[in-house]
C-alpha cells in the first residue's frame, strides 16, 4: 500500500512535467516543502520537520496526502476469481465489508506492486495500488483479466490517511459510525454530501483509517479533519520512517520485480488455501517457484530481515553488510535513525544462515562498520484496533 509508500520512488522530473493532488494548494499554503514523487508535486515535511511529524502521529493523529496512489475497481461475477488468478492470495473468500493485503506477481514470481483489496458486495472489489506502480499495475490487469470483468480507473478520486491513536475521536466527529469499523473493515459514509468510502487501515503500524473522497471535495474535508484538535498535516517523509518502524516493506527499496514473497518474509500474506495442499493452490503467475519456496526455505538464497545497530550511527540504504570475517553476506534496503526508538533501524536481505534473530553482524558506512543485531519485525507493536 514508495507509499514513501507501498510501491513508489522519488521521479525526477522539471515542475512543469509534475502532475498535482487536489489538495496541493493546501499544501503550499500550510507551508510544506515540496518535491517530485511517483510523478506528482508532494509534501516531503511541514514547518515542523519530520521528527515532530512523526511522534505527532505516534501520540495524537496525522493526516497524510495520499491521492498520487491509483484507485480502481473491478466490477463483475468472476471479478474476485479473475483477480486471484494474478495473486497467490485468497481473493474468492474475502467476505463482504472485509480489506486484504494483496501481491501481484509476475511469471518468475516477483512482486509486480503491493496492493489492498476490498469486497464491497454486488460483485465489486475495490483496488488501491502504489503510484508509482499504477499505470503499469492497471495495464497488467487489463490485460490479464480485462475479458472477466470490467476494469474501472477512478482518477478523479483523492485519497487521505488519517493515523494515530486518537484518529478515531477526531474522525467520529466529523463522521459519525467510522470509529465502530474494525482494523481491515470498511464501508461507505457521507460527510455533506460527499460520498467517502472508508477503511481501518494505514501504513504506519498505528490505528487509523484510509479516505477515499470525490476529488472535488477533498480539500474542504482535508480542511475539516485538520480543524480538530488532534490532528496535524504530516508528510512522506515521517511516513517512511513510520512505515519502516511498523516493519512495513517499501516498494522499490524492500521489495520489487526481482523479489519472491518468501525472500521478503510475506508468507504471511499467502492464505493456506492457495498454498501447496489448499483447495485452490498455484494457479497464480510464478506459482512453482513460490510455493516450492514456501515448502522449502532453505532453497531461498536470501531473505528480508530487520536489523537494529548497536551504535547511535544511522545506517541507510544501499549499505552493504558483512559477517564477523568480513565476508559480504547482503544489503541495507531501508534505513534510518528511528524517531520513536532514538537507535538506527534498517531493512535488509541476507543470506539464509544470518537471517535468525540475534545474529551479530555489521554494516559498512563511509567504509567503516557498524555493528548491527538482526531483530523482529516491527521494531514497534502495532496499535491497529481489532475491536
């Protein structure tokens, strides 16, 4: 869901060429400073600064501009098992009212993009993909599945992400009924007449929802969110470093067209009916692969990891990382001084024989190592609210 998000990058591109969200006056206006990603003009910081931004979020609530991603829906009776026919996740049993995370694989069984999906009845599932990714995602799945169902772009549509504890008090009052969803539950609300589409979901590892709104009313709802007490303007760069705290993959930095679901650690997200033995196993682009992964894990050669260092020395991607003999054995993919935790934190991929947690290794910055540990992931509990 590189949202310094699921699935984008910082594009270089001249002012003119960028393409803007219906909220960029407001971001001018709020005083953010701006910068080119996935194709579009996008607040990096506020004033305040990404520290601030970030444990404003932990602690309170913090509202993202997320309306570069695509939106989409496909529309008709064999839309869920058309789309399942590109994932190796359970699409034909997501009930009514319920969000899954998604992974569109290409032949060899890398990650196309990373998306969420969500049934909302009548034969519909709702799509959100990365921005970076979306021409290509909506390419691929017209071409793939455009004769199953019909494919429906929603350009005109703004997204926002509201996350933080208090998220839920401060939306409730604007939208009452949004607090009583539940962590990956949606449904549709009005808020003066506009019609939001609304999930408990985000990408900060905090309790929140994601806001899917008329383009055309965007920035008067964004303006009423941040009139509440609680909430503040918060931009892609506090995002990156929530995300990589809540140990969630970037896309173009964690995971890519080159990396399996088992090398990123995201067997989890591969329901057992889709596994090898489950009533609807394979039949998903790269399926042999994957699943004699899944089935063998010690025929991965690599595998993601999270690490934390053991000095206060940020260690940032593309790092590479050595063993005790000074032997290369992977790479930094994410990485920075985490706000919440005051101590470097990092992503990376290492060969299997280092990936268990608690192994000693170091990182080489400006040609000198630092000392590293491998950790669980997230680095932070997350506070999704589950009901």
């Amino acid at each position: 869901m590189a949202r310094i998000c699921p699935g984008e990058t910082t594009v270089t591109a001249s002012a003119d060429a960028l393409l803007t969200t219906p909220l960029n006056a407001l971001h001018l206006e709020l005083g953010a400073r701006m910068v080119p990603f996935a194709g579009y003009s996008m607040p990096v910081q506020y004033p305040t600064g990404l520290m601030a931004e970030h444990l404003h979020t932990r602690e309170k609530a913090g509202l993202f501009d997320v309306s570069h991603m695509g939106q989409l829906k496909l529309v008709g009776p064999a839309a869920a098992a058309a789309l399942e026919s590109l994932m190796p996740v359970d699409v034909i049993g997501l009930p009514v009212g319920k969000q899954r995370y998604g992974l569109l694989l290409n032949d060899e069984g890398g990650i196309i993009d990373d998306l969420m999906f969500f049934n909302q009845g009548d034969d519909t599932l709702f799509l959100i993909v990365n921005g970076a990714c979306k021409a290509g995602d909506i390419a691929h799945i017209q071409a793939r599945i455009g004769q199953r169902c019909q494919v429906v772009t929603m350009p005109d549509q703004g997204l926002l992400a509201l996350q933080g504890p208090q998220a839920a008090a401060a939306l409730e009052r604007l939208v009452p009924g949004a607090s009583q969803l539940v962590f990956m539950s949606g449904g549709g609300f009005d808020w003066n007449g506009a019609s939001l589409f609304i999930t408990r979901s985000g990408y900060t590892g905090e309790d929140g929802f994601e806001i899917s709104v008329p383009g055309a009313q965007a920035e008067q709802f964004a303006r009423a969110l941040l009139a509440q007490p609680e909430v503040k303007p918060i931009g892609l760069g506090a995002r990156n470093s929530l995300r990589l705290e809540a140990g969630l993959c970037l896309y173009g930095n964690d995971i890519d067209a080159t990396t399996t679901p088992p090398e990123a650690a995201l067997n989890w997200a591969i329901q057992k009916v889709r596994r090898t033995g489950g009533a609807r196993a394979g039949g998903f682009p790269g399926a042999d692969k994957v699943l004699a992964q899944i089935d063998d894990p010690a025929s991965l050669a690599r595998k993601r990891v999270g690490l934390i260092a053991k000095e206060r020395v940020p260690v940032r991607e593309p790092a590479t990382l050595e063993n005790l003999d000074g032997q290369h054995i992977g790479q930094v993919t994410s990485g920075l001084l985490s706000p919440s935790l005051n101590q470097p934190i990092a992503l990376a991929y290492v060969q299997p024989d280092y990936a268990e947690a608690g192994t000693e290794l170091f990182a080489m910055v400006r040609g000198k190592p630092v000392p590293m540990v491998v950790a669980s992931t997230p680095f932070l509990p997350p506070r999704y609210h589950r009901g």
